[in-house]
C-alpha cells in the first residue's frame, strides 16, 4: 500500500519550470518593446508617405514613395519575425506541457495497473478464506479496511486520467491553433516579399529613367491608368451565367466583404475556382437537352428518398422570379451524385433557400436571385464566413474554401486542391486590387 500511496503522490509533480518561466517572460518583454519601436516607425514613414502622396507627380516623388513603401514592408516583415518568435515560444511551452501531461497520464496508468492488480487479488480470496487467515477480528477489519480504501483510490485515479485526457485533448487544440497562427504569418511574410520585389523592380525602372524625362514619366502614368482601365474592363468569367466586368465584380466583393468581413479578394477567388470547375463539368437544363438533363432527373424530388426536395424548393424559387423551370442554367451531376447546382454560387436550392432571408436583408432586396451575379457574390460571401474566411489569412480561408468544396470530407488529401487553387487565385486577384488602388 505504501508502494501505491507514493505512486499517486508523485502524479502530479513537476520539474522545477520557474527559472525558464522567467526566461520566457524577460524575452516576452524584450520583443514586445522590439515591436513597439518598428511600429513607431511605420507610422513615421506613413506621415510621409501621406505627404507626399498629396504632391504632384513627379519621378522623384514616385521613387521617395517607393522607397518609403518599401521600407514600410520590411518593417512590417520584421514585426510578424517577431510575432513568429513569440509563437514559437507558445508553440515549445505547449509542446512541452503536453509531454508532461503524456507523463502524468503514463504514471497515473502505472498505479492503476497496481491498484487493479491488489483488488484482483482481495477478489479471488473468499470471505472464509479471509477470516480463518486473521488470528483476530482486528486483523479482519483491517484488511477490510484496505480494501475499500484501494476502491477509492481506484475511484480517484480514474477521475484523475479523465481529466489529464481532457487537458491532454484542449492542450492538443491550442497547439493545432498556434502552428495555424504561425502558418498564417509565414504566408504573409511571402506575400509581403513579392510585394517588396515588384516595388523595387519598379522603383529601379523610375530611377533609370533621367530627371528631365518627365515627359516620359507622364507616358508612364498613362501606361498604367490605360493597364488600371483594362483590368476593371476584363470579363470576370461567372460559372452558369455570362461574365461581368472585373470592375463590377469587385464592387460587388467590396460590398459583400463590408457586410460579412471576408476579404474581397478571396470572394472572387472561390467564383473563379467554380467557373474553372464549368469548364469541365458542363452544364444541364437548357432547351432541347433531353430528359435524363432537365431539373426534374438532375435534382432530388419528393420521393427521391434524399435528405433533400430540391425540386419543390427549385419550382418555387423559378416561380418567385417569373423564370421557367425548364430553361434556367443547373449544373449537371458530377462523380455519380445530384447535380441541379444553380447560378455562380453553385448553390443547390435548399441551399440558397436556407441563406434567402440574409440575402434579403444585407442586398436590401424582395426576392434573392441564384443568377444574378451581384446575389451570387454576396451569397458566397455569407456562407465562406460561416466556414470560417471572417477569421482571415491563409489556413482560415483556405479551410472554408475546402468546406465549400467538400463539405465533411474537406481534409482528405484528394480534394487538397481546391483549397491551393483557390489560394493561388485570391494571390492573383490581391495583387490586381492592389494595383487599383495605387492608380486610383
């Protein structure tokens, strides 16, 4: 008994952690007073550049905005190496916290194994068998006694595992969270690379130029006013329904990311991957398709036996808009399953049923329309934010565009690629926003 009474007691006992917890704590202050000062002087190079953003254009102006930009990027680069570092320190505290919680679940083990073992063994001995053993009631009674108090140790220890297994188990989450921060900080530390490498690839082009050819600067301007023009122009391909203008296209994002907090730019990424997906999937229920194509083959009904009517749903919605069924775009069935996918959102009808009433409220609109593209962005919109894109950078909206893709099945490594395609996109149409913005 002594044996197991000093298993227990060391359950719970830990290494000597103060004099690294006050490591931890002096570098904890030292990079936040690090931080501190880069930012000060990021706000010192913005009340420049904002100075001389206000100046007429010259070549010299361009160039010392340039060159703030730049600096103002390597700063911002400098600060997430510092939030890196702090995470990474949360990222070993949390390691090593679940190491000792391994430890304390493995000891606790040991003495249960133990207990389990004497119980066992009091188990197998008959009451009789017991008292004939004892030369006295005393020896009886303590041997009694023993017993029940391995119960209740047996009855501790298991309360005990279950709660380092829930602390084990939250440990576990925090960490996942913390190596998700980190990620996000390290893919925005690429971009802000590229972007730094296209500045100065820029403010080297301006510095060849010579101080006299202003005349050639202002054709400069005008190259990328005329570029500005013809990126707002480009149709912005829209899956099931004809393209619209870049520009409007991101109107539409702008005014969807106000209202919901999803970036603009990964809106229109998710409506690029489903136009991609168009390509190859076709589409269903246009006139003088046969039979096994129309709404009433590709959707469930009623007595389909699916979890799902979207044919009901799907006739009321057409009639709410004064559209005939038999002549709105659906998308046909893929990989064996129902097809009847409406509009660029590509959502089925219970689907955008579900999502009508916020539709309603943040278009300020009567009835929601699955193919009007300004509908479609903003229904997008809502529904990555339910799948998490509100939260921002790289694993946030990555995992919603894989939950948009996949549902359920968003982490199996075969449908890793709508998530990257959707990533690499959003990089593309962020650096043509960025470009806008810098024209305007």
């Amino acid at each position: 008994m002594m044996l197991i009474a000093g298993v227990i007691a060391t359950i719970f006992v830990f290494a000597n952690t103060t004099s690294a917890e006050t490591a931890l704590e002096k570098r904890e202050r030292e990079l936040r007073a690090e931080l501190k000062v880069l930012e000060e002087q990021q706000a010192e190079i913005q009340k420049g550049l904002d100075v001389q953003k206000a100046q007429s254009a010259t070549i010299q102006r361009d160039v010392n905005i340039l060159g703030d930009q730049i600096y103002s990027a390597e700063l911002g680069i400098q600060k997430k190496n510092i939030e890196i570092q702090k995470l990474s320190q949360t990222i070993d505290l949390k390691k090593n916290t679940i190491t000792e919680l391994n430890e304390k679940m493995e000891r606790s083990r040991e003495a249960l194994a133990n207990l389990i073992k004497q119980a066992n063994e009091i188990d197998k001995t008959s009451l009789p068998e017991i008292i004939l053993a004892r030369k006295n009631l005393t020896d009886f009674f303590a041997e009694i006694d023993s017993y029940n108090n391995i119960q209740k140790q047996l009855e501790n220890l298991f309360d005990q595992i279950r709660e380092i297994k829930t602390e084990t188990q939250t440990e576990a989450e925090r960490l996942a969270e913390k190596q998700n921060e980190e990620l996000d900080v390290k893919k925005e530390i690429e971009q802000e690379k590229r972007v730094i490498a296209v500045k100065k690839s820029e403010k080297d082009n301006l510095l060849g130029l010579s101080k006299q050819a202003e005349v050639t600067y202002e054709s400069i301007i005008a190259k990328k006013q005329a570029e500005a023009s013809r990126i707002r122009a480009a149709l912005f391909q829209l899956r099931d329904t004809d393209g619209i203008p870049f520009g409007e296209a991101l109107e539409y994002a702008n005014k969807a990311s106000k209202a919901t907090g999803v970036r603009a730019a990964f809106i229109l990424a998710i409506l690029t991957q489903e136009s991609d997906l168009g390509k190859n999937v076709g589409t269903c229920n246009l006139a003088g398709q046969p039979e096994e194509k129309l709404w009433t083959s590709i959707m469930p009904g009623p007595t389909d036996g699916s979890w799902r009517d979207d044919q009901t749903i799907f006739k009321r919605i057409t009639k709410d808009l004064g559209l005939d069924p038999a002549n709105v775009p659906l998308s046909c069935p893929w990989q064996g399953g129902w097809g009847g996918a409406m509009g660029p959102s590509q959502f089925i009808p219970a689907t955008w049923q579900s999502y009508e009433s916020r539709l309603a409220s943040a278009l300020n609109v009567g009835t929601p329309d699955p193919w009007n593209p300004e509908h479609a962005i903003m229904a997008t919109a809502l529904y990555v934010k339910d799948l998490g894109a509100g939260a921002g950078g790289y694993t946030a909206e990555r995992t919603a565009a894989l939950k948009y893709y996949a549902g359920s099945n968003w982490n199996l490594p075969q449908n890793s690629f709508y998530g990257n395609s959707v990533v690499n996109h959003a990089t593309g149409i962020q650096t043509q926003i960025d470009f806008l913005k810098e024209v305007d």
